[in-house]
C-alpha cells in the first residue's frame, strides 16, 4: 500500500512537473517573457461561451494583468473531430437573421423537421443533395454572404467571454499530448 503510494505522487510530481512545462511553452507562445510573470492564474469559464478558460497573468515590474480567453479543442484520435456549437436552428435564425426557406432547409438536413418525399438515402433527415438546385443555392449564397459572421460567432463568440486563443490537443495513446495555439484572429 504505502510503494503504491509513493508511486502515485512521484507519477503526479512528473505530470506536474510536464504541466509546469507545457504552461511555460503555451505562455511563450502567448509572447510573454517568462521571466517577467509573477504570477498565472487559469480559471473556468461557466456556461455557454466560447472561451472554455480565462488565463490571468501577472506582469511583476508592470504591475500589468494579461487576460487571455482560451478556446480549448480536444482531439483524441487522429481521425476524430470536435463539435464546435450546440445551439438549436432557432438560435441561428435570430443570430444571423436566416430567411424562412434556408431555416426550413436546415431543419430537413438535421433533421429537425421530416421530409415527405420517399427514397431519401437516409430516412431521418433530407441531404442537401436532395433538395432542389434552387434551395442548394439560396444556402449557399447566404453562407458565403455572411461567411465573416458566421465563422467568428461560431469560433471566437462575441460575448465578454469571446476568445482570443484557438487551443488544439491531441491526447494520443500512451504518448504526451500534442498541442498547438494561435490566436484566433490570424
């Protein structure tokens, strides 16, 4: 019991220790000088924003507070992906005031809504394959007009808790976490 132990706090030590390390490389990578930084703080966002973590640095000859909003992606397997909003259609047509036609087209495609035609290659909802030429363009058009928009919101948010940072890790098996980020404006 006690070997088991000592075990455990030499294997939290050594991730502690990798930790410590990867903070330091994130904050280089942040443009801090490591040797002016007082103090760090990392703290959860609550609720539905886009920055997953506020990082707060302290500047020890500035008397300065960094704030930085991270967005956090994590990636597990090297085919896998990552959901990156949750919102209903509804919420959508009242963000990007989405006409009725493409609202409705949406709602076939996640189907939100069932379609009435037969022979659908999936049953649950409608491709947008299947749709007329006329409502494959409508959705595209408006995608492509409100791209910026659509994109940022989507991304970065556009609440006080909007991110500044775009943070991918891969977690693969056995090995030590890959990461990358960039800030999310570029």
């Amino acid at each position: 019991m006690k070997r088991d132990i000592i075990k455990l706090g030499s294997k939290t030590a050594k991730s502690g220790f990798r930790n410590e390390e990867d903070a330091q490389d994130w904050l280089t990578v942040m443009n801090y000088d490591i040797e002016e930084i007082k103090n760090v703080e990392a703290v959860k966002v609550p609720g539905h924003h886009k920055a997953d973590i506020q990082v707060k640095v302290t500047i020890t000859f500035k008397r300065a507070l960094g704030i930085e909003n991270l967005s956090l992606k994590l990636v597990t397997t090297s085919t896998g992906f990552n959901q990156i909003d949750k919102r209903e259609i509804e919420k959508y047509v009242e963000m990007w005031n989405i006409p009725a036609e493409i609202e409705k087209a949406l709602k076939l495609f996640t189907g939100k809504k069932r379609s009435t035609l037969k022979n659908l290659k999936d049953s649950r909802r409608m491709l947008l394959t299947e749709m007329s030429q006329k409502i494959q363009n409508s959705i595209v058009d408006f995608f492509t007009q409100n791209k910026i928009l659509i994109v940022t919101d989507l991304l970065k948010g556009n609440d006080e808790f909007s991110a500044d940072r775009f943070m991918v890790v891969w977690k693969q098996d056995g090995k030590n976490p890959l990461w990358l980020i960039r800030d999310i404006n570029v």
